[in-house]
C-alpha cells in the first residue's frame, strides 16, 4: 500500500519537529497521510481490523457527509476548515495491544500521570502512600484515548465480574458484534449532522459499556481524551448501552497541549437506557482554549444524544466547558418510554476569544416524561457564549413537563452573551415553563467579598462559583472539586 | 436531511408585477432580494416556523380600480358595530389598499400626506417589506408636529376581493412623531375574500414623544396578512404598541424596533387568538441601540382547533447600552388537542450592566382553577371564559390608552364568543 510510505514520512517529520511548550509527549506514532478520501476510510477500517459491516457502514457515512455542507445556525465563526488538511488516523505505535499496564508504552503513562489520571489502579486498589496534600479517590475505572486509539483500559476484571463491559469501541467491534452492531448509530444515526456523518465516516475509537439487566455498576467508569500529535483531528465514538433496571455514572475529561493551530474535535456519543435504566453522564471539557489573542485551540463539534428508550429511563448530563477555541455541543435526549426523565446541568465558561455554542435538546415522546434544563453561561475577555436549546412536546406527551432556567454572567464589557432557547409543543396537557436571564457580577456581593479581605480574583472565583452551584453539585465529587478549580483558572486575567 | 441552505419558493407571481420601469433603487434591490432568495420556506432562521410556501402558487392580482362599494361599506359597519368604535373619531381608510378620501375623515393636528409613486421607500432587509417596497403604490403618512398632542385616530384597512380573484396589496405608511409630540393610533384591518394584505409601517418617534399603537387585525379567515413595523424611538420617547391577532388563515406581524437615543422605551406586546386552522406568527427584534433604554413585551397565544401559534421575539443589546432594562414574557394556552405553539423568545446582549430576562410558559388550563370555580358553582364552560379572558388580561391591560384597549377587550370577547357558535 503506498500509504505506508507517506506514512513513515509524516512519522519522521513529527519526530523532528520541536515543541516550544510543554506538555507534549515525544512518543512514535503511526499515522495516516493527510487527507480524507475513501481510501483514508478503508485504511482506518483496515489498521483497526475491521468487519466488512463497519466499512460499509462508515463508506455510507463518508457518502452522506460528502453531499452535506457545514452548519452555519450556530453563532460561532471560524476561518473555513479545510478537511484534507489533517490526518484522520494517529496512534501510538506498538508492537501488539497491551495485555496489561507493563506493556504500555512508558511516556504515554507518564502523560496521563502528569495529567493525574489515575491509571494505576493497583497502586490505588493497593492504598499505597499518596504524596502528601493528595486525597484517596474511591476508585474509577479509565479508558485512556490517546490520538486516535485508546491505550489502556483499567479495572476491566472488576467490572467483568459484575458483568459490565467497559473496553475500547474498537475492541467492543470484536468482540461483541452484536451488540456493536444493534446500537451503533441507532441514536445518532450516520447522517444525522455534518460532523456527526464526519465521525462515522472516520471514528477511531472511544469507549463501549453495556450494563446487563438489573445490575448497578461497581463504580464510576471514565474515559480520558488527549489530543496529542499535530495536523489530527480526534473522533472518538462513545456508545453506551444500560440494559433494565440497570445503572451507570461515567465521566469524561479532556485535555490538548497548547498550539497555535486549531485542531478539530468531531465527537458523537450515543446513550440507550432500557425500561427503569439510569445514565449519568458527565464532562468536564477542557481542551486547550486559544492563547489570549484567540490563536490556536480546539474545535469542539461534538453530536452527544441519549434515547430514554424505556419505561422510567432517565439520562442525566452534567458538563463544565471551560476549554475549546470553539465549542458547539447539545447534548439532548430523546424521550421515548412513559416516564422518562432527562436533565441537563451545564456551566460554560468563555474567556479570551473562545465561543460557544451549547445547549440540549429535550424532545418529549412518551407520557408522563419530565425534563430539567439548569444552563450557566459565564462570558469575559471577548467571548462569545450562547445557549441554544431546544424543548419539543410531541402529541403523544400527555403530562410531560418541562423546566429550563438559563442564566448568563457577563463579566467585562467586551464579550457577548445569548440566550435562543426554542419551544415547541404539540400537546395540550404538556407543561413548559422556561426563564432566562443576564446580569454582571452584583457590585454589591463584589464590595462585601472584597471588604473581608479578598482579593478581586478570589471574590470573582467565589461569586461564580456560588453562580454554578446548582450545576457543580450534580457533578460526582471528586470532579466537583476539579471543575471549581477549573473555573477559577479559565477566569484568571478577567477581572480588574 | 442534509444542511445545504434552502432556497425559498419562486416569487414570480409578483415580480411578473414589477415592470421597473420608474427607476427606484429600494424597488429594484427588493425585486433583486426577492429574485434570489425568493418567499421564505422554514429553512430561513427567520422564518423557522413559518412558510410562504402556500403563496408561490397563487396568482396574486393587483386591486381593480375600483372595490365593491356596498361589500366595504357593509364591512367597516360590522367592524363598528362589532369593537364599538367611536363613530365621531377621525379616521383614514384604505380600501384595497388605496387611500379612500370618501369615507375618511382626517383629524386636526396633524398632516397628512399620500405616498408619492415610490419616493418615500425606505430600504428594509427583511423579505415582508421587500415584498411590500417591490409593488407599494399608496399609504399615508401621518405627521404630527413637535409638542402637538395629535389625540387618537383609526388606520382602517378594508380589502374586498373580487369573486375567483386573489388581491395581493401593499399599502406603505409613515408616523412621524416631532419632538414631545403624541398619537394614539388604532389600526384595524378587516376584509372579504382571498387576498394578501402586506402593509408595512415606519414609525419615527422624535425626542420625548409617544405614540400608541393599538393594531387589531380581523382578516378574512381565507387571507393571509404579512405586516412589518420597523420603529424608530429617540431620547426619552416611547412606543408603546398592541397587536391583537384574531384573523386571516396566516399572518405575520413582525417588529423592528431600535432604541437609538438615550431613555427611550419600546412595548411590543399583544395576543394571538386563533382556532379551525389559523397559523399566526409575531415576530419582534428590539434593537438597544444606546445606554439606559427600557423595552417590554408580552405575548400571549390562545389556540384552539388545529391551530399553530408562533412567537419569536429577540432583544439585541449593543455593546454601547449599558443600563439596559430588558424583559419579556411569553405565554400560551393550549385549548385542544391539536394545537400547537413554536416559540422562541432570544436574547442577544453585548453588554455587561444590564438586567435581561425573559420567561416562556406553555401549557393547558390549570385543572385546579377550573375545580376552584366549579366548587363556587361557575359551570365547565364558564369557567374556561373567566381563565382565559384572565389569561389575556395581563397582557391586554398594557394598552397604555384606556379607549383603544376597550375596544381590544371587546374583540377578545368577540373572539370568544363567536368561537363558540
């Protein structure tokens, strides 16, 4: 295959490149010529050992995305985006998949380390002494996604006791077909949006559960997304199934090293949650945001949907979105059984020039459904934040009901802050309600902070802070502490 | 399925109307606007609920020169009859679109002047008042001096088509209020047969004056009405308008306002009151063009039938409005099965000391008012009248002249019980 060529040459000159900033892993990878074309998709297909059902399905994707053009609605700008310019494929080399942590390659665990994802789960299991000021995590289960593939999954003997599955998608397309095969795209179907038919066509991979009937997962699972090599978009898919009676809380983070070019992010997970099923889902997103000039940073494109495909199904999403140059991500869930319920919990932050477009979509199908939409928007520098969401009833959603508040925090007089929920209903006995409002930081709380002794940074942490609690304490614990800290940090050079 | 921007449907039946020939550059931007873009489908954000499909496959004609006489005459004494007008207030008259000498009678205190072939267009980006720019032939404009209180006056629009003909007209008015100078204006639109009533309307409100704008549109069941407003509100002034919505099978009001000086104030409220299967849309952008401005809306849709009621109402505050005071509420009830409400109330704000809100409900009449008038002996159907006449009465009590919001409480009851037979 005369890729393999350009291959070994986009390889060596990666190597010779030298990096001004930190944080990069110098590590071997293997990586597809720029491009997309279908040869691009059947090498992917090919590298990950694929069923021919899967090529099929990604050249339909490819076809689709082909004859689609990129959405505009969303009030983001950005110079075109020129999709032969990036490498669809890059993953560390190896010899063989790693059987277990000692066959992972050094460098790459020493990034997650840096990074204080906890990899090591014997260490941790172990209770091994923790570097003094470290506090013991109740342990989590992580799936590493490095570039395009994912380097290590932990606890995995744990959860297979319990019955769970939690492994690399592309793993999962070996070894549960079936199940792969019956979910996969059934939510998010392949031409369901420009980025989302842009996923399917190139996905490399990401994480698969399936929960069985009846059984609550041990703990909580988690996936960790690094983008690391330069000119890769990453596509990760994450496809979660949660059978009767059964429930899951997953975590996902993210995180790029600091560049002047932007890099896409093109991701699409796919929730199903059975008859009395839970999903917790939560984010937080914090890949490289832009210098303070807006140069560089993530474009964060990402399709997440959920079908509450049961009977008192409930999906619940949580996400913090402080990083990405721009973010464009509604996470939404389709209300299918009688008495689903879905929430969405949001705090994104804008600082600099980043922009952001989020949201969720409600769509009420089935009885009785309920849904909470609690949205937190906080914009300084000269950022752009929107929130866009849409609450639909459809007729057959007698009783549903609906709650959105939408609050938007403008701190400085540069950036912008918009509010575009849509309403729809189609059913008499539905019930919307929907409030919004915008404000600055009140002078008032600002002098009463300022006045016992902090400093302006730390009464501004703290106002918004208290201005996201009510999305900050649906998130799992030790994430909580980590996205307050996280805000803290996305505001710095805001104020004063 | 996939997100290639839709074109609109053809415009041809009215460009074949556009000859071109006078040399107007609003007129041929309109007619190069409509020539691209055509009528809008709902794949245009701005009209995401609402599609002038049904329009591209009606061979609109322009108004005969003369209307039937009796057929006009008979519809404004209904419509007095019905709302309880004022018989001695002055009056302009639009028949067909043209204005009607004859039956008008113009008050004092202020001018009034007939659109002169096309001079007076302003150029609008938005597809209704390119429509109207593109085959304008007459309106008024109405002027009132500075520091004059010009008192209240009826805009009346009649339109009578002939049998098997469809009438498309597009009467473009003007108020321009002076410095301190005051109007009350009710603008009421009846009508009889297949038409579209396309009447676009500027409003120049100068330092410190106020207009009223009480709009009351009982169209024919069969005709469409496509209004624009675009208003212009100085330092201090206000307008404060009122849109009840009862007729026509598909109307669009749609508002432009902008707060281009210092203290001004914009209402854009009104009510939507639709049954069989009516789809009405208002629209508003309220532009806070400068610091320490107030605007206020509330909408409410009552909708019954097959119904569809569509509110999209946007606040744009400019990074230079500081101290803005911006709120806004929507409201709709549901009174069957299959009605159906679209709303999307948008706030777009640039600037940091402001106070933003709005707030959105839906829903059906609440079962524990219905049993709390039941248990003081008010039966089923009674009941539902108290609640929503309730319902509506937030909103209609912010008609800020007490006359013209009587008439709009009698149209509601109008509305209700004529609902009924």
């Amino acid at each position: 295959m005369p890729a393999i060529a350009e291959t070994r040459d986009a390889v060596e000159s990666l190597g010779q490149s030298t990096y001004k900033w930190g944080f990069e892993t110098e590590i071997e990878m293997d990586m597809a010529p720029k491009g997309l074309t279908e040869e691009t998709i059947r090498l992917i297909s090919h590298r990950k050992q694929e069923p021919e059902w899967l090529l099929e399905w990604r050249l339909k994707a490819f076809q689709a995305w082909q004859a689609m053009t990129e959405p505009t609605w969303a009030k983001v700008s950005h110079p075109p985006i020129d999709f032969q310019d990036a490498h669809y494929y890059a993953a560390p080399k190896k010899k063989a998949g790693p059987k277990s942590l000692e066959e992972v390659d050094p460098e790459l665990l020493r990034t997650y380390e840096k990074l204080g994802i906890p990899l090591h789960e014997q260490a941790l299991l172990a209770g091994v002494e923790l570097p003094e000021g470290e506090v013991a995590r109740p342990p989590v289960a992580v799936d590493a996604v490095f570039d395009s593939v994912s380097v290590v999954t932990t606890f995995r003997e744990t959860l297979a006791k319990a019955g769970v599955i939690f492994c690399p998608i592309s793993e999962a397309v070996r070894e549960h077909p079936e199940l792969v095969r019956r979910y996969l795209g059934s939510v998010v179907p392949v031409a369901d949006n420009f980025y989302a038919a842009l996923n399917s066509a190139v996905f490399t991979d990401g994480s698969f559960v399936y929960v069985p009937k009846g059984v609550r997962c041990p703990m909580e699972l988690s996936t960790y997304f690094r983008i690391n090599a330069r000119n890769t978009g990453q596509f990760e898919r994450t496809l979660i199934v949660v059978e009767d009676g059964a429930s899951v809380s997953y975590l996902e983070g993210c995180t790029a090293p600091m560049r002047d070019e932007n890099q896409l992010h093109a991701a699409v997970v796919e929730l199903v949650a059975m008859d009395d099923a839970s999903i917790k889902y939560s984010t937080v997103q914090n890949w490289y945001p832009g210098d303070e000039h807006g140069r560089g940073g993530i474009y964060n494109f990402v399709t997440k949907r959920g079908a509450c495909r049961g009977d008192r199904s409930k999906i619940s999403w949580t996400q913090v979105e402080t990083g990405s140059a721009i973010t464009w991500k509604y996470p939404s869930c389709i209300l299918q059984g009688d008495g689903a319920v879905g929430e969405f919990y949001s705090v994104a932050v804008t600082n600099n020039h980043q922009q952001a477009d989020t949201g969720t979509k409600m769509i009420h199908l089935g009885r009785n459904t309920r849904s909470t939409i609690i949205a937190k928007t906080i914009s300084a520098g000269h950022s752009d934040s929107t929130y866009r969401g849409l609450v639909r009833m459809m007729p057959k959603a007698a009783g549903a009901r609906n709650f959105t508040q939408c609050d938007s925090l403008l701190i400085g007089d540069q950036c912008g802050a918009h509010t575009v929920p849509y309403i729809e209903s189609r059913n008499l006995s539905a019930k919307i309600e929907h409030e919004a409002t915008t404000s600055k930081i009140s002078e008032d709380q600002l002098f009463y902070c300022r006045q016992r002794g902090l400093s302006e940074e730390d009464a501004v942490g703290l106002i918004v802070n208290g201005f996201c609690k009510d999305v900050l304490k649906e998130l799992p614990m030790e994430f909580a502490v980590e996205a307050q800290k996280l805000l803290q940090i996305s505001l710095e050079g805001s104020v004063g | 399925m996939n997100a290639i921007a839709p074109a609109g449907v053809s415009a041809a039946a009215f460009l074949d109307r556009y000859t071109g020939g006078d040399g107007n550059a609003t007129r041929a931007q309109a007619a190069d606007l409509l020539r691209r873009a055509g009528l809008p489908r709902t794949g245009v954000e701005a009209w995401k609920y609402t599609s002038l499909r049904t329009l591209a496959d009606i061979p609109f004609a322009g108004a005969p020169a003369q209307a039937d006489g009796v057929a006009v005459e008979a519809l404004l004494a209904d419509a007095v009859r019905a709302y309880d007008l004022d018989a001695d207030l002055p009056r302009a008259v639009l028949v067909n679109g043209r204005f009607a000498p004859d039956l008008s009678r113009l008050p004092d205190g202020l001018s009034v002047t007939r659109f002169a072939a096309g001079a007076d267009l302003t150029a609008h980006g938005d597809v209704a008042s390119a429509l109207n720019a593109l085959l304008a032939e007459d309106g008024l404009t109405l002027t009132v001096a500075p520091g004059v209180d010009a008192g209240r006056m009826m805009l009346l629009s009649v339109v009578v088509a002939p049998d098997g003909v469809a009438l498309s007209v597009h009467p473009r008015h003007r108020i321009v209020l002076g410095a301190g100078a005051r109007l009350s204006v009710l603008d009421l639109s009846v009508g009889r047969g297949d038409y579209l009533n396309n009447p676009v309307l500027d409003v120049l409100v100068a330092e410190g004056g106020h207009l009223i704008h009480a709009k009351l549109q009982t169209e024919d069941p069969a005709a469409r009405h496509l209004a624009v407003v675009h208003a212009e509100v100085g330092a201090d002034a206000s307008y404060d308008s009122f849109t009840l919505t009862l007729g026509a099978a598909l109307a669009r009001h749609e508002v432009h306002a902008r707060l281009k000086a210092e203290g001004g104030i914009v209402h854009v409220n009104g009510a939507q009151l639709l049954d069989g299967r009516q789809i009405a849309d208002l629209t508003s952008v309220i532009t806070h063009a400068a610091p320490s401005c107030n605007s206020r809306q509330t909408v409410k849709n009552v909708l019954t039938g097959h119904a569809r009621g569509v509110f999209q109402g946007k606040i744009l505050v400019e990074r230079v409005a500081q101290k803005t005071d911006g709120y806004q509420m929507n409201q709709a009830l549901l009174l069957s099965d299959h009605a159906e409400i679209d709303a999307k109330p948008e706030l777009e704000i640039y600037a940091d000391d402001v106070r933003c809100s709005h707030g959105a409900t839906v829903g059906a009449l609440d079962a524990d008012q219905l049993f709390y008038l039941r248990s003081r002996g008010v039966a089923g159907e009674e009941a539902r009248a108290i609640l929503v006449k309730a319902f509506l009465h937030d909103a209609v009590e912010l008609m800020g002249d007490e006359a013209l919001r009587a008439v709009l409480n009698r149209a509601v009851e109008t509305w209700w019980t004529r609902k009924d037979a």
